[in-house]
C-alpha cells in the first residue's frame, strides 16, 4: 500500500487524537511540528473535541490540577489526570480568567500576574511589564482572549483604576501591550457594574456588564478583534424585577446566553444573538426558593453534538 500523504495524516488522522497525543506528535519532524502548529490544524482539531466523547473539564483545587472527562448521559465526571503547574504558585492561587481553543489565560492571585498557559504543552507565558502591565484585579478587570484575522492571539484587558479606564492589547506574536481607545458610558466605570469575561465569537469578543442591584442596567458591550472597534447592544428581555445574571457561551460560532433572573425563586432561559437582537430558544423550569448564598454560576455546558 503506497504511503499516505503527510497533509492527510495530519488533517483526517491526527486531528482525531487527544490533544495530550497530538503534543507527542508534534516532535516527529519539523514538517509535522509547522503542520500541528498551524490555525487551520487547531480549528479543526477543537471542531472535531466538540463531540461528547471527547469533552473535558480542567477543575483547579487548592495545589493541584487535573483534567477529568465529562460523561454525558449521567451528567458525571470520568477518572481524573494530574497537570502539573510548570509555574510557580501559592494555595488556591491560580484563577482561569478566558480561555480559546485550549489556551488559558489565568491569573495569579498573590501576585496579580497575567500569564498565558497550555496545560497540554505545559508552555506559558508570563504578560507582566516593568510599566504595570499584565496585572490583573479581581471585580475591577475584564479580560478576553481572541484571534484576530491575521491568526495572532491577543488578549484584551480592560482595567478600571479610580474611575479611569484603561484598554490595552497584549499581541503574542510581537510579544508587547498597546492601548487602544474606548468610547462608553462613564457610568460603566463605576465598581456597581459588574464585567464578565469575554467571550469570542464570529470575530467579536462580547461582555456582559451588569450594575449589582434590583432593576439596574444590564448591557452587552462588543469588541470587533479587526477594526478594534467597541459597540454596545441591549441584553435579552428578562425581568428586572430580582437579580439578573448572563453567561455567555460560544455555540457552534453562534453566541448564546443563559440568563438567569430573580429574587429567591431563579428562572433561567437561553438566547441566541441574531444580528443585535435575542432570540429565545428554550426556558429551563424554575429553580425552587434557596439562599442567594447558594446561587451558582454556569461553569460548563456540555453538548451531544446536536
């Protein structure tokens, strides 16, 4: 039987293994490290991860680490593998901030440090600058991490420092922070309004930014990673009348929002973003009376591929 073509043993093959394997794969030559280095490689890798059989959940505990596979149909977790942090750290330290394509943006809770981390590879990358840049805040900071059209991983910081606020661009490729205009409300950079995490879809990373109480502002502000232009569109008509929450995930390129409302009783819907305006696409039954103490947060979804 004649030898298979490279390109095809890397792109139908290849993409079909564990990340953890294609690491291993990448010291073969240099001809398959350039090929498992490349976008194209990785997108269809992660498309490929999507299936249920193939979904995992890195948990962060005290000191250590691991990666667990999520098991669909009773909504558990398989047996567990150890990372080792390749830097140093203190207990209960280490706070994922965004994440793309395997790559994890965290940061360093003692130090306030931004680093730039792949579990698979155990490569990262610390962002901190002698000028004060690459240092993260908790309820004060919104980080978001994105590919523009030129294929570069950047990272967006927004920091608010005494009602002034600041945007800067961490490129990987040239390796230095920039800051880069942001036209908004003034009263976004209060500390009452609460930033998410970005989240990367269809070129743009979008925010969530509520203000944290009853009946208060909720908006959705949108970064186009191109033109590095900001816009802000409305938030999906949920009731104001208790708290309000949105989580925004990436489905399949298309953004989705589980927002969440309510005093004492939760209710929670999921939209879809058409254009700049939501669509709803399911309503979860009520969540029973319970402490606010004990309200959750969505961490994960997990998808059947459908």
């Amino acid at each position: 039987m004649a030898d298979l073509p490279t390109h095809t043993i890397v792109f139908e093959i290849l993409t079909r293994l564990p990340a953890k394997d294609v690491g291993r794969s990448k010291s073969v030559c240099k001809q398959w490290y350039a090929l498992l280095s490349t976008q194209d490689f990785v997108r269809i890798h992660c498309s490929r991860s999507v299936v249920s059989s193939n979904q995992r959940v890195l948990l962060i505990d005290d000191l250590t680490c691991s990666v667990r596979p999520i098991i669909s149909n009773n909504n558990d977790y398989g047996p567990s593998s150890i990372v080792t942090f390749p830097f140093h750290h203190q207990n209960n330290d280490v706070s994922i901030l965004s994440h793309l394509n395997g790559l994890l943006c965290v940061c360093l809770n003692h130090t306030y440090e931004l680093l730039l981390w792949n579990p698979t590879t155990t490569a990262f990358k610390r962002l901190s600058t002698p000028d004060s840049h690459g240092f993260y805040i908790n309820n004060l900071d919104a980080i978001g991490l994105y590919i523009d059209a030129d294929d570069d991983y950047k990272v967006l910081h927004i920091k608010r420092r005494s009602g002034v606020l600041g945007v800067y661009v961490y490129s990987r490729e040239v390796d230095s922070w920039r800051n880069i205009p942001f036209i908004t409300r003034q009263e976004y950079l209060s500390p009452h309004f609460n930033w998410s995490a970005g989240t990367f879809c269809g070129g743009t990373l979008y925010f969530t930014v509520c203000e944290c109480w009853i009946g208060g502002t909720n908006v959705v502000i949108c970064f186009d990673v191109n033109s590095e232009q900001f816009k802000e569109i409305s938030f999906p008509p949920v009731p104001s009348n208790g708290m309000v929450q949105g989580v925004l995930v990436n489905v399949k390129n298309v953004l989705h929002m589980f927002a969440s409302t309510g005093m004492f009783e939760m209710t929670i819907d999921l939209w879809t973003l058409q254009g700049d305006y939501w669509i709803k696409v399911l309503s979860c039954p009520p969540i029973p009376p319970i402490s606010l103490s004990l309200w959750c947060d969505i961490t994960h979804y997990v998808t059947n591929g459908n």
